[in-house]
C-alpha cells in the first residue's frame, strides 16, 4: 500500500532561523557604527590637524608681514598690500596719537623699567627734540592688575621747560597704605577706573603748570600695565603727540586668517642720560 508522508511544520527550526538572522543584523550594524565611528574620528584629526598647519602659516604669515613692514621702513598708517603669491593679506601702520592711551600696547610694565609718554615732538635729531610742548592741563594715569600691597606703586618724572633750561617735578604714588604710611611716606592712592574698555585698579591724576615735555612713569615693587589720558583746560579730552607706531598685519592659509600686532615705541632715554642730557 502506498504510504503518504506528510511533512510536519517545525516552528523551534523557524524561531532559530530568525534568531540567527537577527544576530546577523546587530553583527551588521555594529561594524557599521564602529566604522561610521573611526571614519568620523579620522576625519576629524585630519580637520583638526589641516586647521592647526593653516593657523600655524597663517601666524607665521602674519609675522612676516610685520618684519616686512619694519625692514621696508614703512612709516605711513596707510595699509600695505602684499604680493598675490604671498600669505601675508595686508599690514596696516597707525600713529598713536590719542587721548586715551593703554601704554606697551596693554602688556605690563616691568618693575623699575619706565616708559616714556612724550609730551613734545620726538624727532632722531637731538636739535629738533622737545619741540611743540603739548597743550594739554591734566593728565590721569591709570595702573593696577593685583590688590593693595601686591601691586606696583608709581614714581612719576616730569620734564618742563626747554632741553637747555628744563624743570624737574617728581610724583610718587602708591595703593598700599602700609607701604605709604611707614616705608615711602608716597600719596596712598585707593580708588580705580576703566580706560578704553580695560579696568584699572588704581588712577592718579597731575597737573602740568607749565610746558611739558616728557613723562616717565616708573612702575615700583612689581610691574604692571599702564594706561593714560589727556585733558584741555575745560576737562575735555585733548590728543597726545605721537607716541610710536602701531603695526596691525594679517595672514591667511586656505580659510584662517591670524592677526599680529607689534608696537613701535619711540627710542626711551636711558636713565643715567635724563640730567646730563637735558643740561647740555
């Protein structure tokens, strides 16, 4: 007799089958986010890396501009176009002249290192210095980074007159009571202001009675960064002569530009010089 097979539905063999399947799809999407993953990190060190070397050309370019524009003797505040094959984008010069002035372009004085605030012409020919004394009354020296005894106090020379009769008048300051009461018997000084956007713990102020000529200010006990502003007779704001030039240059790689700014002060008179100079 003929015998029919009948072929019986497994469902645990349907159930494994889907199980493998399964798995083999997590496998697959597993290596495709750790993939995914590696892909996205080695694009991004590889950005990071081409961001890093453009910085570094474009600083470098920057830099260049700059020695450029003092090799070439540059002295107009009028921009500077560079050369197409070069990275260097443009150098600008600018006088600094103003009445609100952050002296050492807003870096710090050092201690017993002074700078000089020109209240005359300079010029290279000994001859032609001190001339055109500057009009202004009143002058507000801003100073202070740290608190109380940890930051600088100021000793402050002012030069009058002419270089062949000058007057001599000297002014010392400083914010720690302590120091100005028992040590150096200065003016204690406590209060502060803010000049061009940058605050200053401590501001002092002098009157000029007569021509000026130039103003070294001493930073002493600790350095410190420096600002100044002039004043007419009215308390209005009144220009400084020159006090140096100010060179701004650009540089580019590829889509980064970088910015350097190098200041050019005026040559200062070595201290051992300021009588023997101004007796002459």
């Amino acid at each position: 007799m003929l015998q029919v097979r009948k072929h019986v539905f497994s469902p645990i063999k349907k159930h494994q089958e889907g199980q493998i399947l399964l798995i083999v799809v997590l496998v697959m999407v597993v290596a495709l986010t750790v993939g995914l993953s590696l892909a996205s990190r080695s694009i991004t060190n590889l950005k990071s890396s081409s961001e890093e070397a453009n910085s570094q050309k474009a600083f470098t370019a920057a830099e260049a501009g700059i020695e450029r524009a003092l090799k070439s003797g540059f002295t107009t505040s009028a921009p500077i176009q560079n050369d197409s094959n070069s990275n260097i984008d443009q150098v600008t010069i600018k006088d600094i002249n103003n009445a609100q002035i952050v002296l050492n372009n807003g870096n710090s004085v050092p201690q017993d290192d002074g700078i000089d605030i020109w209240l005359s012409d300079y010029a290279t020919d000994l001859n032609n210095m001190y001339k055109n004394p500057w009009a202004g009354k009143t002058i507000n020296i801003y100073w202070g980074a740290k608190t109380g005894c940890n930051d600088a106090a100021l000793e402050m020379i002012l030069f009058t007159g002419t270089r062949l009769n000058p007057k001599i008048v000297r002014y010392a300051v400083d914010p720690c009571q302590a120091r100005a009461t028992t040590q150096n018997h200065f003016t204690y000084i406590n209060s502060g202001g803010s000049l061009l956007g940058k605050q200053f713990n401590f501001v002092t102020q002098i009157t000029l009675n007569a021509s000026p000529l130039i103003l070294r200010i001493i930073p002493l006990y600790a350095g410190t960064p420096i600002g100044v502003a002039g004043y007419d007779n009215v308390g209005a704001l009144l220009a400084f002569p020159s006090q140096g030039k100010l060179y701004t240059s650009i540089g580019s790689s590829g889509s980064t530009q970088r910015k350097v700014s190098f200041f050019q002060g005026y040559e200062s008179i070595p201290s051992e010089y300021f009588y023997s100079l101004f007796g002459q």
